[in-house]
C-alpha cells in the first residue's frame, strides 16, 4: 500500500527504455483473469496461442521510446485488445517490480537489439588445439595404451587364451618401463604413478602363474613385495605361498602363507581364515597332521566350513583318533548350509503374480549355486562317514549305525538313508551277500524313492546271482515304486532280456532312456538286444551313440567292430578294432580278432604282426598258437614252428596231433634222429595210434634199424583191432551210411587228425612232408584192401582231401610201410 502512493518524478533523458515499472495497471490483475471474457476466449482458442505481431504493435524491446504512464494519456492495446506492457489504463499505474532487471542495462542507446544471451556477438572462436608433441600429451597417451594393453590381458586369460594373456601383460610391462623413463626425464619421481606400476606388474606374474612359469611369477612377485613404496605388497606372499604349494614345496608355502598373515590385519578376518586353510592343506601334505589339525581347530572355532571341517576328519583318520574323528564329523554336520530349502520354491497359494515369481527364481542362477552347495556338502558328508565308519567302532555296521544316527538328527536327514544303502554295498565289498541283503530289505516300508533304490540293489544282486526270479520281483518292486527311476526300469529290461523275451526287454530299456537319456546302461542293453534281435542297423546305431558320450569305452569300441563284422565290413571292422587297441593295448583277444581279420584280407605279414603280439601277452590260446606254428611251416621255417607245438603239447598233454606235428616239423628240417626219437616217445604214450607207427616204420626203414618189423607187426594189430572195431560200429547201417562211415574212420582214431592244422590255416601251400595228407594217403592204402567192394566212398572222400593245400604231391609210395 505504501508503494502506491510513492511517485518518482521522470528522468530528464526520456529515451529510458525502462522507465514506469513502478505504475501499477489493473489489466494485470491475475485475480480477475477468470472473469475476464476477452482472455478466457483467447485462452480457449489457438489465437491465443498466436506470437504477438510485433509489426503493428512494437513490444518491450522496441528500438524507439515508449510512452510511460506518466507522461502518455493513451492507452496501448495489442492484437487482442489487451493493453501493452507499461501502459495505463483508467489512470492506475501498474505496480512496481525491479528495479534493475537481470540482463538489462539502463544505458541503451538507440539502435540496440534485445540480445540477453550474447548472441550477436557471433559463434564462439574455436578451441585451441592441443599440442600432440607436449611431453605430457605423449605420457597420457602411453598411460592410456598401458592400461589397455593390461584390460585385453586379462580379457584374454578369462577366455582361456593365455598365451595371448601373456604376450600383451609383456607388452604392458615394456611400455609401462618406457612411460616411466619418460616421466623421470621431465618431472620428479614423486610423480610415478604407482598404481599403473603396481598393476602391471601383478598382471604380468598372475599371467606367468597360469602358464605355469613358476620361476618368473616368483621374481615379478619379488620385486613387488620388496618395493616399500607399494603399501599392500605384502599380501602378495599368498600368490607366492600358492605357487610354492604347486610345486610342493611346502616349507616354503607355509613360510610365504606365514609372513602374509602377519601382514593382513585382523579386521580382514575371512582373508586371514582363508590363509590358515591354506596353511592347514600344507601341513597335511607334508604329514604334520598335529600341526594341521591345530590350523583346523582354529577354523572350526572361528568360522567353520566344509572343507575344513572335512580336512580335520582326515588329519584325526591319519593320526587314529577314533574319538577326535566323531567330534569333527559332528562339527562337520553342524557347520551352516546358508541355502534356503525347498519349501521357499512351493508356492503357498494360487496367486499367479506369486506363482510366476516362484517359477522365475526356481531355476536362476543364485539357485543353481546353493544346489552346488548343497551336493557339496552332501558329498563331504557321504565321503566322511564312509571313511570313519570302519573305525569308530568295533565294527564297520556299528559305525555306520552312529554315523546314520548323527545324520538324523541334523538338517541332512535325507543322507540317513543314503549311507543305509551304502553300509549294503560295503557288505558287497566283503563278499557279505546274506548281511547286504538283508540290510537292503529293511527299506521295503521306507518311502518310494528309498525303497525303489533298494529294490534295485536286490534285483541285480539276485541278477548276478542267476536268481532270475527273485530278480524279477525286486525289479517289479523297484518300477512299481518309482516309474521314473531308469536303474529300476533297466534292472527289470534285464530281467526280461535273461528270459529271452527281447522285444520287451527293448521296450524297457527306451522307457528308461525317455526318463534318462545319459542311461548309458540301458542304451548298451538295448544295442545288444537289437544286435539279438538281428536288427544290426539299429543296434549300431544305438552303439555309435553310446560312443559319442563314452569316447574311450572299450565295450563299446568292441561292440562296434563286432557289428561291422557281422555286416561283412572288414575294413570298418578293423578300423574301430585299430580304435579299440588304442584303449586296451594289452588285450589279446583284440589282438588275435585283428590278426584274423587281415588274414581273411589275406595281408599275411600284418596278420602274423597281431597274431604274434597276442602270443605275448596271452601265450596259451591254442588258435594263435596253431596259426604261427603253421605261417612258420608255410614260410618254410619248421625249427621256429617246434616251439609253438611243443607248448600246444604242454597246454593239451592228452592231444597226440601237437607231438605229432613236432615230430614233423624235426622230419622236415631234415632232423630224422630226432624225429625217430620223437615218434618213439609219442608210441610209448599213445601206443594204438596208426600215425605214429607209420612213420616209425617209414624211418626205421630209411635208416635201415632193426626195429623196423617190430613197428610192422605193432601197426598190423592196430589196423586189424581198428577195422574189427569200425566193423561192429558199422553193423547196423545201411550201405551208403556204411561206406561213408568208413571213409571217415579211414582217417579217424588217435592219429586221423594227428598233424592235421585248423581249417584257418588250409590257406597254406603244400610242402616237401606236409602232415595232413600223408596220414590220410597212408590211411588209404591200409584200409582199401581191407574194406569190401562196397566202401568204394571212401576214395572219393580221400580225393576231395587231397585238394586241401597241406596235401602233399611229393608222397611217393616208397615213403608207405612195406
């Protein structure tokens, strides 16, 4: 109020452009605005939004000099009819408001532009470029590229790449050297930068650590540690103590891990447990178990963990502390999970905002890692109570007994029944079959997934014990329990398969895989019911599938080249059995399977390759033995081919065609002393046998001994005893049953087959004496003769022998007993 009445007389230059700002108008009322017709209409339509056409009525900031209201009667009106800006209307001043207003100067002259913002003045003068050959300039870029060079470093050790991690940590290390040169040259050295220094040099040995060039990692750690003027070196003595652990040198692990916890204060307290851990781990590998299980102790008291806790129950095993080790085992149950259970997954009602919340964080990453947790300390739980149980007690049952009842009563209750099993397989172990069965019935009442598991374990000891039927119920009970469980579902296929039903054996074996399909068990099965089944395409499909989760199984390998060779491809069989040696370089069933493959391809020398390296490994498998003993006569090398025989002798002692062929083989080197000797040791054991004294009586003779018609007269009472014998065999027969049964006694008895080789080694071509033949040829001159018209046959039958390539051409009748 008092404003109004005060009145400031004009200045006398009346160019000033803000002259009555004190004069109050009531157009500028806002408190009638809403009565205001005129404003209102303006405000509801788009002129109101118009700019104001500053051509017809100048505004605030025109050039030339307004009226004020003291010294203008006439009122200014714009577009709208609304008075302007420091007009008059109805002779009341408008009210006053600045008196200076910001931006504005009182000193305008004529011809000025409104311009609060300086624009007039034109666009700023650009700036000025810096200078790219400054010294500092060039450290900034240096430092940026070190630090670049330190970041790809580690990108590349976090992909794997840690040949490439190393090369640029080098490469940081060499311009950071450089950088720091420079930076000495123009200014103090209090103006290093540390930390770059600091971490290049730690990149650089972390980065030697995992390419384990320990060495160098240990002096680029040196030479931090020593460096005072880095205040937290010192806790590098933990990268050191680690690499020492390495390269078990614990002395001086434990010396670094002790001098970097006398440097870590104690407020870091999980740092300082860490390291203790560490501490304990070397003390345990070097044997000092006391020492160890103080470290440990000292952990459990302070800040308990499964591993240590574990590592305690080890250093208490080793030193046989049988009470010790069931107070660690309890601290061990007791040591706190921090995982939230099941019960938070399930939802508690039909909410569905709370339902899709649940099934979000029911599969997420923090999820997954309390499952991790969770199984591990399941596992050091299992693993613990395995170990200790044998010798807490008097009894390995009693143990597990504590050990089930310590896990009970703690949040691991689930574990109880899973060391119940356990404590039935231990009793497998001990060949206790009786105590395991017994121990796995007792889970018959307990909940479906327990009792399908036992069920499981007595279906396939009753398996293993041929016990088809019990295993049948077992199994039965097992699926019956849990139909989703693949064991159960693969036990029953088994069951099933023993009973020769193979189409529902595979049925059962592709339910298990649909529950499971890592079932590596029922796959296997079912490739071998296919391979039953003569559905080879399927069969190996099953087995090249099973191959590629199980690279090196040997069994599988096997099942392979077997499949390939039932289906004729011999290249493909020797490819996967090539494979298989690989795996089981020893095998010398595989070996032998080989040898015979390339010798059906008729590749003799790779043949005789597999064939000997069976011998060595397995020098009683009487084919191999048979076949190098007849690849030697082939290749004319009868003295090697003795000592096969001579160990065939002495694998089958009772078998005359080994001693036989050896008496041979001395025959045909030309050896006749030994030879004679030979067939004479042969005659005292095997005295009825034909071959034998033929060839006695054939060398007597040559040699011109006097022995020779006491083996005559020997060799006709075995023929006349044999044909009378053949004669009584044949009585009863019709004539062409009778004659062929003559011709196959003609080279039957002790001596038919007496130096007769396998039908693998008929590939061989006939030698000067091959043995075979010459029997036969003999046999057919003493039986002929004897024989009545009706066994003509039997010449047919010694024919078709003498197209055996052991037959021998070079026979000639003065080699037949006289």
């Amino acid at each position: 109020k008092m404003m109004q009445n005060v009145h400031l007389a004009p200045e006398a230059d009346e160019d000033d452009l803000y002259s009555g700002y004190n004069d109050y108008n009531p157009t500028f009322d806002t408190e009638d605005l809403e009565n205001d017709v005129v404003f209102q209409q303006a405000a509801r339509t788009s002129q109101g939004r118009r700019p104001p056409v500053t051509a017809k009525i100048p505004g605030t900031s025109a050039s030339r000099p307004l009226a004020t209201g003291f010294g203008s009667k006439a009122t200014l009106t714009s577009s709208l009819g609304r008075p302007m800006t420091g007009a008059i209307q109805d002779g009341v001043a408008r009210p006053m408001t600045a008196v200076h207003a910001a931006g504005y100067t009182k000193a305008a002259v004529r011809g000025s532009s409104f311009d609060p913002l300086g624009q007039a003045r034109g666009p700023a003068s650009p700036l000025e470029m810096k200078n790219s050959d400054s010294s500092e300039e060039k450290i900034r870029q240096l430092e940026k590229k070190v630090n670049e060079l330190v970041e790809e470093s580690c990108i590349a050790n976090s992909c794997g790449d840690l040949k490439l991690a190393l090369e640029k940590a080098k490469e940081a290390g060499r311009k950071e050297r450089a950088l720091v040169r420079q930076r000495e040259q123009i200014a103090t050295p209090e103006n290093v930068n540390l930390d770059l220094t600091y971490s290049v040099l730690f990149n650089l040995a972390s980065q030697y650590a995992a390419n384990e060039m320990y060495a160098e990692a240990l002096n680029t750690y040196q030479v931090i540690v020593k460096n005072k003027m880095f205040s937290n070196g010192g806790r590098l003595k933990v990268n050191m103590g680690n690499i020492y652990l390495k390269q078990r040198n614990y002395s001086k692990a434990i010396k670094f891990y002790r001098m970097a916890l006398d440097q870590i204060p104690s407020v870091h307290k999980e740092m300082r447990i860490k390291i203790m851990q560490n501490i304990g781990v070397a003390f345990l590998k070097t044997g000092q178990y006391t020492d160890a299980i103080s470290s440990f102790e000292h952990i459990m008291s302070m800040s308990p963990n499964l591993k240590a806790g574990f590592n305690l129950i080890l250093c208490y095993f080793a030193i046989g502390n049988g009470e010790q080790m069931k107070k660690a085992f309890q601290k061990l149950i007791a040591v706190p999970l921090e995982v939230d259970y099941d019960e938070k997954y399930i939802s508690p009602n039909d909410d569905p905002h709370t339902n899709l919340l649940i099934e979000a964080i029911k599969n997420d990453s923090l999820r997954q890692i309390e499952r991790e947790r969770k199984s591990m300390a399941e596992e050091y739980i299992m693993t613990a109570a395995k170990l200790i149980a044998p010798v807490i007690e008097t009894s390995f049952a009693v143990g597990y007994d504590w050990c089930v009842e310590v896990v009970k009563a703690s949040h691991y209750v689930e574990l109880a029944n899973d060391l119940e099993i356990n404590k039935a397989t231990t009793y497998l172990r001990q060949q206790d079959f009786n105590q395991a069965l017994e121990t796995l019935k007792m889970f018959e009442k307990k909940d479906s997934r327990v009792k399908s598991a036992a069920a499981t374990n007595l279906s396939f000891l009753y398996y293993l014990e041929n016990e088809l039927a019990q295993a049948t119920n077992y199994a039965d009970l097992a699926v019956n329990s849990d139909r989703y469980n693949p064991a159960a579902l693969t036990n029953k296929g088994n069951t099933v398969f023993a009973n020769g039903d193979y189409e529902k054996a595979a049925e059962f074996y592709k339910e298990a895989l649909r529950n499971d399909s890592s079932c590596t068990e029922a796959l296997y099965n079912l490739g071998l019911t296919y391979k039953k089944l003569n559905r080879i395409e399927e069969a190996l499909d099953c087995f090249l599938k099973l191959h590629a989760i199980l690279r090196n199984s040997a069994q599988v390998l096997h099942q392979i080249a077997s499949i390939y060779e039932i289906m004729e491809d011999a290249n493909q069989a020797i490819e996967w059995l090539l494979q298989l040696i690989s795996v089981v370089p020893t095998d010398p069933h595989v070996l032998s399977k080989l040898g015979k493959l390339y010798d059906n391809e008729g590749d003799k020398s790779q043949a005789f390759h597999y064939y000997y390296e069976s011998y060595r490994y397995f020098p009683s498998n009487i084919e191999v033995i048979e076949w190098l003993g007849a690849y030697y006569i082939d290749t004319q090398f009868c003295e090697k081919a003795i000592e096969y025989f001579e160990r065939a002798a002495l694998i089958q002692p009772t078998e005359v065609k080994w001693q036989l062929m050896v008496a041979s083989c001395y025959r045909r080197s030309g050896n006749y002393q030994k030879a004679l000797e030979k067939y004479k040791v042969i005659h005292r054991k095997f005295p009825e046998n034909v071959e034998c004294l033929r060839f006695l009586v054939r060398l007597c003779t040559d040699m011109g001994l006097k022995e020779v018609q006491e083996y005559m007269t020997k060799l006709k009472k075995v023929e006349k005893l044999k044909e009378i014998r053949e004669q009584r065999i044949k009585s009863g027969r019709d004539g062409s049953a009778h004659s062929r049964r003559e011709g196959i006694a003609a080279g039957d008895s002790g001596g038919t087959k007496g130096e007769r080789l396998s039908a693998k080694l008929k590939a061989l071509p006939g030698t000067s004496e091959p043995y075979e033949s010459s029997s036969k040829e003999i046999d057919a001159s003493y039986v002929d003769p004897l024989g009545p018209q009706a066994e003509r046959p039997k010449t047919a039958a010694r024919k078709r022998t003498e197209e055996d390539d052991f037959a021998d051409e070079e026979l000639g009748e003065d080699l037949l007993p006289e």
